[in-house]
C-alpha cells in the first residue's frame, strides 16, 4: 500500500483556515502545493479518497469493461437520459488516470483565433505573462521533452528532462510521417523516468493508474508533498455542498461540507474553488443564496455556459501484416493542422497524437459483438490515435441543475465541420504510412476528459465570471482555479495549463492573504 494515511482524518482539526482550496486534481491540488511554505495554512477538501495501489490498477478488464475507478455519479442530457461521465474523484482528480501528455498552449491561443464556425476568443493574460509559470509546472511536475523537434513549440529553454524517444513501431511511423513531409514530434510527458526513477515505461499508463506512483500525477506530485510542507491539511470524503458568503454576498465565509455523513462548516478567509469544470459550475449554482439567487457569483449569467470539450475522435490503423509491438506508444504528436486547414477549408483543424497502446479488453466495450479474439488480434496489429478540434464557446452549451440537484450538460457540438476535414486527411495520411485498414469514431457526451469554461474569466463583468486573476468579479475572495477558467480551449490537453494557473493565482492569493495579516481584523474585511 502507499502511504495514505494522511487521508485518515476524523474532520478538519480547526474550525478556520486561512485558504480552504474546494478540490485536489491539476487545479486544487497543484495550487495547495504552491501555498505550501508560503505562510498561509490551507485546508484541502476532496470528495473522494485516494486511489489505491493494487495489482487491478494495471487491468485492463478490470478497468475498462469492470469500471472499477469509475466512482461518479450519473449526469442527465437535456432530454433527462442519465450517462456516466469520464470522470474520477480521488484524491488527485482526473489526473490519477490521466495520460500525462503535458503541454503547454500555444502563442496564439491566448489571442483571437478565426474557425470557419466564429471566434475562438482572447484570454485576459497574454502566452508571455504565463510562461513562467509553465517553466514552473513542467519543473514540479516533470516533464520530458525536446524543444526543437516543433515548430509550434513557443519555448527557447530546454526542458528539465530530455525527449523519451519513440519505440521502433512509432519510429517507423515518425520516419514515413517525415518522408510525407510532415512533422511529427516528441509529446512533453511528465513520467519519472529521470536516471533512477521510477518508470518502467508500461502499457498501463493513458487510462490507467500508475501502480509505482511514477505518473505526475497531482496526488503524487503535489498533494502528497503539500501535505508532507505541515501548512497543508487534507481532508478526504468530504463532499462540498455549497459556498458560503456574509450577509452583503460579497465575501465568502468558508464552505459547508458532507464528511462520512455529518455535516460541517469550515470557516476560510479566501475560498478557492477546483472541482473540475461541471462540478465547479454545479458548486456555484447550488450555492444560490438571497443576495446571489441564480447562483453565487452569477450576476453574468455565465456560471454553467460556454462548456467545451474538444471534438474529438479516436483513429485506429490497422496493417494485418505487421505487429505493433509498442509497450509505451503515447510518444508522438502532429501539430501541422494546429494553425492550418486545408484547400477546402483554410482553418486550423487540430491537433493528432498517439494515445496509450490499446488492447483487446479495452476497446470490447465499444465493440461488444466482436469477439474478445479478433479485438485482441486487431490491436495487436494497430497504431492508436486521438484527434482533436477546437471547439468554441457557446453559451448554451452548459451545465445546469435538475429540480433535484442533479448535474444536466446541454451539448451541441460545433466547429465540426473541422474535425470532419481533420479526420478525412488523418485517414489518407494513414493509409499512406502502411495502415490500410483505418477506423475512426467520434466520442459522446460522456467523453469529457478536457472540459472547461464553465466559469470563464474575462475582463468584462457583464460576460465573464471571473477577473484575469481567476477571482469572482461578485465575490472578492472567492477563486476558481481549475480548467473552468479557460476562455476558450485551446486544442492541445489541458492540464499543464491548469497546473501552470495554479502556480499565477497562488502569487495573487499569498500577496492578498499577506497583506491581510498586516491590518486589523476591520481593515481585513475591506481587503
Ligand atoms: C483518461 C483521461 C486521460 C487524460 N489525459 C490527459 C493528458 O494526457 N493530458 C492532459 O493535459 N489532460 C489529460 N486529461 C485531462 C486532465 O486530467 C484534466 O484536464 C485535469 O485533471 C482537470 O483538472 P481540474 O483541476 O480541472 O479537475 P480534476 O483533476 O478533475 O479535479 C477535480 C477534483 O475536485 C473534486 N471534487 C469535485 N466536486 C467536489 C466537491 N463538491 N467537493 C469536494 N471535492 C470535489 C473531484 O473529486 C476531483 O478530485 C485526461 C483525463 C482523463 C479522464
């Protein structure tokens, strides 16, 4: 077993912190570990526990067809059918099953960018006020990678460890990708495989996870180091019910909780927080109040709008002469659609990359009429990819609330046209690098690995939630941290971005908190 013992409390051992962060995936757990040592103490709440280690953790039946980490609740379309989505609680978030792609956006994402379906908007921070805080992230959270294989890549600096490289089935496809003309490149991965860590570069890794604890995942990489600081407390199965705020409705108090069945206020002096997308926005609407009745923070109306998911489709090649012999194939990516299209449709189409080598239990449940064998056979033979387009904000995609509280996603996919075009050259590029038999198909709504945007951040209180320091316009110390943020989603994973954000708004956070200390309690209150 690892050491989770720091997960054994019986309640939080104060009734008042300094920072209560809502949350411990890439958002809430990375910005626990930024305040560590930083003089204020933080209470980390998270719903579920950690996930533990065990020999199931590398199963795919177990995982994939047993659904054995899959611990959340149903969410409804709008036409009320319920679907179980893409989504974990433990201690870590999604990130415990993530598959480490850790890359950061692009320059021009984080300005105006025209798609064929409209606007994908600009972000309230420029690429250059975030960098460093991408050199941060990539640090703490160990990524690999090479900084001149890409010519979208916007970095001069190395990365602190060098490219993992590919094995000889995705060299080969890098080779005739190349011969093609076109660029295939190292993915950043954050996995230890520093001399001496832990990684034994696996098949079990995208989906899975990791047994040795050698993934960068937010738990292993900053909730349990946070903890270790002794200025962090976690407090686990503890499932947070709303958002409290004073009587003006323009602090936030602390928050009311669920833990093992009793109920409980903890009082906080900033409230931060990182429930991943649909469950943030869902936080903040059932945290309507008086003075916020269609939603704490919500005079804009946006909390719930503008969800994003990427379009997405997974790609399948197949050569029946040839064994992919592949155990670690989530190497390489393509970003020679990132910022262009094609003559018939001259805008940017997406991003390609590898994902973890697919096996024959993982895919049964998507084909459950052909027979184990021939799935086994197939992915044998198979190289395994994921495409994404950029999909665009659009207010009435949104997470909203039933009359009985629970989570509804309105969802219409946009900017398709795109993906269509991305996946019909994806195809042709396939068959000429020697796969001619090629699968493709698109995912649903319970497929949202990269939501965000629910609570945007914005300049403009009228259209935006939060402010450029991811604080609620409506609330002055209230902060959401996690990928609700994004003002667009750029087509890259998100993560690292999420990561890197914690690390901007723990600087906001400690410079407020700290001034704060240096006035009287009536002085406080008006910070
Ligand atoms: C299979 C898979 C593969 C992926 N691969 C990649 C990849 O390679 N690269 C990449 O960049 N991204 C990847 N992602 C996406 C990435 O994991 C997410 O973008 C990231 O984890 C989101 O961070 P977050 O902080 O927004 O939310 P999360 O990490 O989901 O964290 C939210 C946390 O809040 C907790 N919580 C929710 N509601 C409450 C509540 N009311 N009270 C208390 N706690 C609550 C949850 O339990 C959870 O721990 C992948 C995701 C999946 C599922």
């Amino acid at each position: 077993m690892s050491d989770t013992s720091v997960g054994e409390h019986t309640g939080p051992s104060k009734q008042s912190y300094d920072v209560v962060i809502v949350g411990s995936g890439m958002g809430g757990g990375t910005l626990a570990y930024a305040l560590a040592d930083s003089g204020v103490d933080v209470l980390l709440i998270e719903r579920g526990d950690f996930l533990p280690q065990e020999k199931q953790n590398w199963d795919p039946r177990e995982i994939f067809e047993g659904h054995r980490y899959a611990n959340a609740e149903q969410w409804y379309d709008t036409s009320g059918k319920p679907f179980s989505p893409g989504t974990y609680y433990y201690v870590g978030g999604n990130t415990k099953l993530y598959g480490s792609s850790l890359v950061r956006f692009r320059r021009e994402d984080f300005q105006s960018t025209e798609h064929e379906a409209g606007e994908s908007p600009e972000w309230p921070f420029s690429y250059d006020d975030f960098a460093p805080y991408y050199a941060r992230a990539e640090e703490v959270y160990r990524v690999h990678g090479d900084q001149f294989d890409d010519p979208t890549l916007p970095r001069d600096e190395p990365f602190p460890y060098p490219a993992i490289g590919h094995e000889p089935p995705v060299q080969e496809a890098a080779d005739a990708l190349r011969r093609l003309g076109y660029t295939p490149s190292n993915i950043p991965l954050g996995i230890d495989l520093r001399d001496g860590g832990g990684c034994i570069r696996c098949q079990t890794c995208d989906g899975f996870p990791c047994r040795l604890l050698a993934k960068s995942d937010a738990d292993v990489r900053c909730v349990r180091p946070a903890i270790a600081s002794g200025s962090v407390e976690l407090l686990t199965n503890a499932y947070v019910e709303r958002v409290l705020t004073d009587s003006t409705g323009q602090r936030a108090t602390g928050v009311r909780l669920r833990h093992r069945g009793t109920e409980l206020v903890v009082d906080a002096r900033t409230v931060v927080v990182s429930c991943g997308a649909v469950n943030s926005a869902a936080l903040l609407l059932r945290s309507a109040s008086a003075e916020h009745p269609d939603g704490l923070a919500n005079s804009s109306g946006m909390v719930g709008r503008n969800y994003m998911v990427h379009n997405n489709s997974i790609m399948v090649g197949i050569n029946p002469l040839k064994k992919n012999t592949s155990e670690f194939q989530k190497t390489l990516y393509i970003n020679d659609f990132y910022t262009s299209g094609t003559a018939d449709h001259p805008y940017p189409l997406g991003h390609v990359q590898l994902i973890g080598k697919l096996q024959g239990e993982m895919v049964k449940g998507q084909r459950p009429l052909i027979p184990k064998w021939a799935l086994s056979q197939a992915t044998a033979r198979s190289i395994d990819w994921w495409l994404f387009t950029e999909d665009l904000p659009e207010p009435d995609n949104r997470v909203t609330l039933t009359d009985d509280g629970n989570i509804q996603i309105a969802w219409t996919p946009n900017n398709t046209r795109a993906h269509e075009v991305l996946v019909r050259e994806m195809r042709k590029i396939l068959r000429k690098i020697g796969y001619p038999f090629v699968f493709s198909q698109g995912t649903g709504i319970e497929v949202n690995s990269h939501q965000a945007g629910t609570v945007r951040a914005g300049t403009d209180p009228a259209t935006s939630v939060l402010d450029a320091d991811c604080r609620a316009h409506d609330v002055d110390n209230l902060y959401v941290v996690d990928s609700s943020f994004f003002p667009s989603l750029p087509v890259m994973n998100p993560a690292l971005s999420i990561a890197a954000n914690a690390f901007r708004v723990a600087e906001v956070i400690t410079d407020r908190v700290a001034t704060r200390t240096h006035h009287t309690p009536a002085e406080s209150a008006s910070l």
